[in-house]
C-alpha cells in the first residue's frame, strides 16, 4: 500500500481508516485534511513538518494532525507508519463514552498545532507500542472477530491521545471560549520556551489587544491570570523533563530560556515547593 502525501486537501469517505505502509521517500509537499489523523512511527528516522515548522522523528512517536493543519513528512531512513483516520462522524458514532463526546472533540481539536509527539506520559507510550502491533497484526491477518477488536483498540488510542492533550489544556477552557483566546493560549504554548517573546506587550501587540485589557480578557475566559497559565504550563513541561529525561539542571534552565541553574531553582521552588534535584530523585524513587 502507499500513502499518497502530494494531494493539496484529502478528505475521508468513511467513518474512520487504518493504513500500514513502508516507504523510503515521501512527496515533501504539504497538504490539509478534512479529518483527524494519528501517525504512529514503527520504525525509522525523519522529520515531521507541520504548520511550517519541523520535529525530527524516530520509533515510538505519535502524531496528531487535526482539521485543516497542513504538513508532511521528509523521509530519512526507511520508515514504517501507522496512519489511522478518523472524523466527526466516528467520534459520534463509534462508540465513545457519551457523556464524554463533546469534551473529547474539543480536546482534539485544540490539541497544540505544533510539532512533536503527541504522547507527553511516559506510561501511555509503552501502552500504545502493544496496541499499536495489535491493530498491525489484525489489519494483516483477517482473523475471527478482528474488525470489532480493531474497533476497541482505535477507540482506546483515541482516549490515550485526549488524556495526553488534555493534560496540557488549562483545566478551566471550556467549549465556550472565544477563538482568539485559544489562539493566545496556543501561541503561549508554541513559544513556551522564548520568555521574551511572552511578555504581555508582545502578545498585545500580536493580538491586536491593548496591554491594559489583555490581563482582564485572557482571565475571563480562562478563569486564571495569564502569568498563572504561562508558570502552570511552563511547571509542567519541566516536570516531565526532570521525570522523563536526563538532561542536567542547567541544559533545563538553558531550554526555557532561564538565565541560569538558580533561576530555574527559584521559579520550580516557588511552583512546587522543592527544588528540581529534589524533585527529580523524590518522583524517580
């Protein structure tokens, strides 16, 4: 099978379609979509390019593309992908919790349009690879009841992926934020690693907000300062590096634009209480 990644705009005709390819070159046009789409890398090195920006890849990493973003794939060692499709229609009908629907097509569609693995905990990560084989195996293989076990483990890939968006979605943002509020919280996301260009005169400017109202508009609709949600944000990607990673102290001062160790030192302190080596061996024991 190929994956055909030159067309300008692609568009779904079912309800929801898994595709498992190998390729070694891929069209570096980008395109848009009509529907949702996660990638998941088998195996293999490249680049994924999204909103014209750049992530590299390599075995393990999830992507969701929402409606409308426009991206591809620079291939550079052989790659073997998952892509499973899925639209509006699927997510009503496909046997999702109920109760959770609406909340789950928000999540989805305000995931951050950036690049970069989608899966931020660690845990989830080792519970997709599995799922992942699973839905390749059964796909290949038309065995007893594969379609409905499919089913199952599409619909739990897709509430994975919510719970790792959502984990980065201020608790308070509902569906009945404004559009330009979510373009804030979005740029704040996509720029949360150059301090500079956070500060209330930039985002006013960017906005067309004044600096005078851009705290009293940004807390009506998110029910939080923006300082809050910057520092909230901020606290939580660190907190991932000091689980996840080994990078030292400083290189994750350097990263979000600290201008030293005992910056970063006072920041996490005041967010949480201890400082990072504590907290790094406290949550690794």
């Amino acid at each position: 099978m190929q994956y055909i990644c030159i067309m300008r705009k692609e568009n779904l005709h079912q309800p929801f379609s898994i595709t498992y390819v190998t390729l070694d070159v891929c069209p570096k046009q980008e395109h848009t979509h009509t529907f949702f789409e996660l990638v998941y890398i088998i195996s293999g090195t490249g680049k994924q390019c999204i909103n014209q920006n750049k992530f590299s890849y390599f075995a393990g990493h999830m992507f969701l593309i929402t409606p409308e973003d426009c991206h591809s794939f620079e291939i550079e060692t052989t790659t073997e992908f998952l892509f499973l499709r899925f639209n509006d229609i699927y997510i009503q009908n496909g046997g999702l919790p109920t109760e959770n629907i609406k909340r789950l097509e928000y999540i989805l569609q305000n995931a951050n349009h950036q690049p970069g693995c989608i899966l931020k905990n660690q845990i989830d990560k080792s519970l997709v690879k599995p799922m992942v084989d699973a839905i390749v195996r059964e796909s290949i293989n038309a065995d007893l009841f594969n379609k409905e076990l499919i089913h199952q483990l599409v619909n739990t890939l897709i509430i994975i992926v919510a719970r790792n968006i959502a984990k980065y979605l201020p608790e308070q943002v509902n569906t009945s934020t404004e559009e330009k509020a979510m373009d804030i919280l979005q740029y704040i996301q996509s720029n949360i690693y150059h301090p500079e260009k956070l500060k209330a005169e930039n985002i006013s400017t960017k906005f067309g907000i004044s600096n005078a109202y851009l705290g009293k508009y940004f807390k009506r609709h998110t029910n939080e300062t923006m300082q809050q949600y910057i520092a909230t944000y901020k606290t939580k990607l660190i907190e991932h590096r000091l689980q996840f990673s080994d990078k030292r102290i400083n290189e994750i001062a350097d990263e979000f634009g600290f201008t030293d160790e005992s910056h970063l030192n006072k920041f996490f302190r005041k967010q949480k209480g201890s400082s990072p080596k504590v907290y790094r061996k406290t949550i690794r024991m």
